[in-house]
C-alpha cells in the first residue's frame, strides 16, 4: 500500500512577502506587475482573496475590486530562495519528491508510514517542520495515489492537513464538485453540468460508453480517478522540450489591444512556472490560430536566456503585431519558450484562462 502527500503552500509569493514585512501581514497583498503596465496577479494573500482577487486578474482589475490592497512586485530571487529550503525539508523526509512548481509537490512515504508513524502524523510533522523553519504555512493531502492526495490538499486551506484512508477514496470523492477532479477544466465542467452532472460521484455513476462518446479516451479515464484508481508513481526526474500556455477564444477577435492583454497573461503564466523552477529559455513562440483555423507559429531565439514574463511579453509582442492585418481574426493565442538553459526542463502546461 503506498502512501503519498501532496504539500502545497498557501498563497506562495505572497506569504513570502508578508513574512519578510511584518508591516504588510495580515493585510491585502497581491504580488504581480505594475497595473500601469498591463501587470497581472501572480499571487494574492488570503485577506485579498476575500475581494475575489485571483491569480492571473489584470492588476488594473485587482485593485479595483480592493483599492487599499498592497501591490508588490514579485521577486523571483527570493521565492526560489525559499523553495530551495523547503524541497531540502522534503528530502529530509524521503528522497521520493516530485515537485510540481516551486511551491509544491508530491512525497512518497510510504517507507515512513508503520505502526507507530501512520501517514496522519508524518504530514502534520512535516507542517511543523516546514512553520519552524520559514516561517510558512503548508497545506497537505495524504492518501494512496496522487490524484487523491492533491485534491485533499486543497479542501481545508490554508493550514489544511486532510488524510483519505485507504479505501476511503471513493467515499470521499464521491459528494466533491466535479469540477475538483483533475483534468476537468472550466468547458469541461461546464458540458458536465449540462448533461446533469454535479459531483464525482455523478459521473462515476455513467457508463465508460458514454463517456468516451462525450470526451474520447479523457471520459473513462477521468472515471477512473473519480474511483479513486490511481497508479501513477511519485517521479524524481520530469522533462520536455518547451513550456506553453494558450487558450481558445470564446469569441474571434482582431482587436490589437485585446490580444496583446492576451499575449501579457500567457505570459506571464510561462514565466511562473519557469521562474518556479529556475529555467531560462532562448527562444520564444507565438502560437496563432485564425477564424478559418489555419494555424502557424513564429518564433524568435534571443541572444540571452530569459524566464521574466516582461521579457517574454515583449518577444511574443513583436511577434504578434506582424501578423495583425486589417481584417484578420484570431480564435486561438498561445505563447511558449524552449531552448532551456538548464538541463532540467520543465513540462508544458496548460492553465485555465478566465474570461476566455
């Protein structure tokens, strides 16, 4: 029986720079860009959340929403500062991490857990561990497979510990949003809604038919981890070849300033998860899909490595107003960076854009 947790800290960035300027806890944070300068939210502490501020928000739109926030620019530097420490924690515990970004990922203790250590206790010393030694809080999921472990993790934020039994997995999953489980994605979520779907349990209940009729071979499977059924292993080593965010229109559009706001928030969700995992990349690409669907890519390799999402933004930027034409529309926007520096590549992501 394996027994893996997913540890994830609670409002990164932005617990980082409330616990360097005691002057700012306990205060509306939100860590991003300058809103002058088309900046998004990176990170939001948990007082901002309130105001229904979230990552990737246009800065203009954050402060909006909570004029005496406090704006802070991100710091890179520190925050890998920080998750350095905190992975060497983990390692302490297993050499078994996977780490997702830069502030989270998976542990296998499954060699830890006996009778006198049950994976209840491992997790809620490993929170103490990490309180003690930054000063930062962690929430954390435990359970047999990753899948489950993750979304423990995220129920009782922040400060959260939630352990799933063995063989509880169906039970707990069972009553959640089925927009909780993994690889449902807002459209997704939404066409599940559509056909009556609300929970996980919901959907376990539909045949594996029915399912690959509706989403391909993605419908049996995202059953399979409503079930609880998940043997993926805890990997030390991850890599690829680029790493890309886009998203799909919800509606054609030619507006030049729309798709550079557009080619800013992909962006900056490239630079994330770059500078989470301190890459650098040469050369940046621009992904474009018109309203009749043809689809092509521009690219340009730049004489120094760059993670800044400004940097990025501004690469893709050039990029894109060459290909802006009186007429022209666009239904699909992506932007990526490969080339690593480093021989540690991260993966290609795809994040959920609102408002497209």
């Amino acid at each position: 029986m394996r027994h893996i947790l997913h540890a994830d800290f609670d409002a990164f960035y932005a617990s980082v720079e409330q616990l360097d300027n005691p002057a700012i806890r306990g205060k509306p944070v939100v860590v991003g860009g300058s809103p002058e300068g088309r900046g998004v939210v990176a990170s939001a502490s948990y007082e901002a959340r309130k105001y229904g501020i979230r990552s990737a928000m246009p800065m203009r739109t954050a402060l909006q929403r909570c004029p005496h926030a406090i704006q802070v620019n991100s710091n890179f530097t520190r925050y890998r500062e920080v998750s350095r420490k905190v992975m060497d924690i983990f390692r302490e515990l297993t050499p078994t991490i996977e780490p997702l970004s830069m502030d989270e990922a998976y542990l296998d203790v499954t060699e830890r857990v006996s009778a006198r250590h049950d994976a209840r206790e491992i997790a809620y010393r490993l929170k103490r561990h990490v309180k003690a030694e930054l000063g930062l809080t962690i929430s954390v999921g435990a359970a047999a497979s990753k899948s489950v472990a993750k979304i423990a993790s995220d129920l009782e934020k922040p400060d959260g510990l939630t352990v799933v039994e063995p063989g509880a997995e169906r039970a707990f999953l069972a009553p959640l949003s089925v927009g909780r489980l993994w690889g449902v994605g807002p459209k997704t979520e939404q066409r599940l809604r559509a056909e009556g779907i609300e929970t996980i349990g919901d959907l376990t209940e539909r045949s594996d038919d029915w399912l690959k009729k509706m989403f391909g071979r993605n419908g049996p499977y995202m059953k399979k981890l409503g079930l609880g059924e998940d043997d993926r292993p805890v990997q030390t080593h991850r890599g690829s070849k680029s790493v890309s965010a886009e998203t799909t229109l919800r509606q054609d559009t030619g507006d030049p300033e729309a798709l550079e706001e557009l080619v800013n928030r992909l962006s900056h969700r490239v630079a994330r998860d770059l500078d989470r995992k301190g890459i650098q990349g040469y050369t940046v690409k621009l992904k474009l899909r018109l309203s009749d669907f043809t689809t092509f890519t521009r690219q340009v390799t730049l004489p120094e490595p760059v993670s800044a999402s400004e940097q990025i933004a501004e690469a893709a930027g050039v990029l894109l107003i060459a290909e802006l034409e009186p007429g022209r529309m666009f239904r699909l926007v992506g932007v990526g960076l490969s080339g690593f520096a480093s021989e540690e590549e991260p993966e290609v992501i795809q994040p959920r854009l609102p408002g497209f």
